[in-house]
C-alpha cells in the first residue's frame, strides 16, 4: 500500500485526528470506524507542546492528549495494534522536534515498521527537508510536501520533488474552521499541474459539505481536520457516532 492509493480513481477524502485526544483507546476505536465512514487516508497527529502551524482548536486538542499523557511510543503501540484492521494509508503529522528528539532515523524505521505510509512535519521548510525527506527515501515512506499561497516562486521546485501527495495550503495563517477559502486555490492547484502529475489535496479551512464539494472539484482530494477535532472535543469517549456522521456527510459531498 502506497500513499497515493488514497487518491485511486476518486476524490480523496483526508482525515486527521490528534492521537491521545480525549484517550488512545477512543483514538484507537475512532481509526478504523473514521475508515467505514469514508476516509481514503487517516493523518494521525503526534501531539507537540507547541504545534506551530496549528490553530486554536488543534492546539487544544495537543494540550488534553499530552495532559492525558500521550506519548509517541504509546502512538507507536496502537497503530501496531490497528493496522491489520485498517486497510487505508496512514501517514503522521507531526514536528521537527518530536522527530529528532526520538531519533530521526530511528522515527522514520519505526513507522515504517509500524506498517505507516509517510510523514508530513509542517514546521520544515522545503530547503532543510533533506535530512528527513532522505531517511524517509531510505525506508520506503512518503515525505510529504507543503504549497502554502506564499509559495508562489518555488511551486514548481517543491513540486518536482514531491512524494506521495502535494498538500496545498487553501489559506495564510495556521490550520482551522474558515467560513470561506478566499485564496485562489484553483490557480494554486494548475500551476503545480504544470510541473508535476502527483496528486493534490487541499486543507486548512475545509469544514462544510459544501466547502468539501468546492476543493474537491479544483484538486485531487480534501484534508479536514479542526472540524473532526471539534467532534472529538465536544463529545469526548462519545465522540465515535458524530464522527462517523460528520464524515459520512463530507465523503457524500465530495
């Protein structure tokens, strides 16, 4: 299984969720169930104290999973206990620091192992991912690259050396619920066309149907996020059900 199966004949459907939040076991019943509802790959987040590209709703759901005290070899441990039962790409988002303050190599060998599909450490600019985006070559995992708005002059350099999938930053700023996308992220979307034939998802922002459906129709595939944490927020050990409606509504749309 590769990550770009996400995107096999079909508009992907990206989902994330912050490993930990409210529990591992209600991340780990959430995974496969979050997979029935639609999902073509799962981003599961390693929790980080200060999770730079995140907003508010996403830094919250750090601080409960490392209060409740999340660790990346608890993460490690049930996506060995999940991955027979999830026939889905998983890759994780997470940062820099929690990457080298494992071992970088031993991170990327471990996920491998774990039977993980790729990596996505939003804090890394283009210019230093070599030091991780080579290990990940080593094992057979996807570095996955950004293209923010800002991005502009380096679009066809970042795309040509992408892996797995591109994710396009709809919006300036840090993740979360947006109630429009105002960046023209169609024109975003062809010029990293012109350089490159790996799929594009786009994210940051994307909370309703209707939104979804929109992306959708300008790239590969959608990446939600804050608004699956926001489920998960309200709802806690409860949150399962909501989750897969939420998802079942968005998978429909796209």
């Amino acid at each position: 299984m590769k990550t770009a199966d996400a995107f096999n004949n079909k508009k992907a459907f990206i989902a994330f969720l912050t490993c930990g939040d409210p529990d591992i076991e209600t991340t780990e019943k959430l995974i496969p169930e979050m997979e029935k509802a639609g999902a073509d790959l799962i981003e599961l987040g390693i929790p980080f104290s200060d999770p730079t590209a995140e907003g508010p709703v996403i830094q919250a759901a750090n601080e409960r999973a490392l209060k409740a005290g999340i660790t990346t070899d608890k993460i490690f441990d049930m996506v060995r206990r999940i991955r027979d039962k999830v026939n889905i790409p998983l890759v994780f988002m997470t940062y820099a620091n929690v990457v080298y303050s494992y071992g970088t190599e031993r991170f990327i060998k471990t996920a491998y192992d774990i039977g993980m599909n790729g990596i996505i450490l939003p804090d890394v600019p283009f210019e230093e991912k070599s030091e991780f985006s080579e290990t990940c070559e080593k094992y057979g995992l996807d570095f996955i690259s950004l293209i923010a708005p800002t991005s502009k002059n380096r679009i066809e350099t970042i795309a040509k050396e992408a892996s797995g999938f591109i994710y396009c930053v709809s919006s300036l700023g840090v993740t979360g619920v947006r109630s429009n996308i105002s960046t023209n992220v169609a024109e975003i979307v062809e010029h990293i066309r012109t350089a490159t034939d790996i799929p594009v998802a786009i994210g940051f922002g994307i909370s309703t149907p209707t939104q979804a459906h929109d992306m959708a129709a300008c790239s590969d595939g959608i990446i939600i996020g804050s608004a699956i944490i926001k489920i998960v927020e309200k709802y806690g050990r409860e949150c399962i059900p909501h989750v897969y409606d939420y998802m079942k509504e968005i998978r429909q749309a796209i």
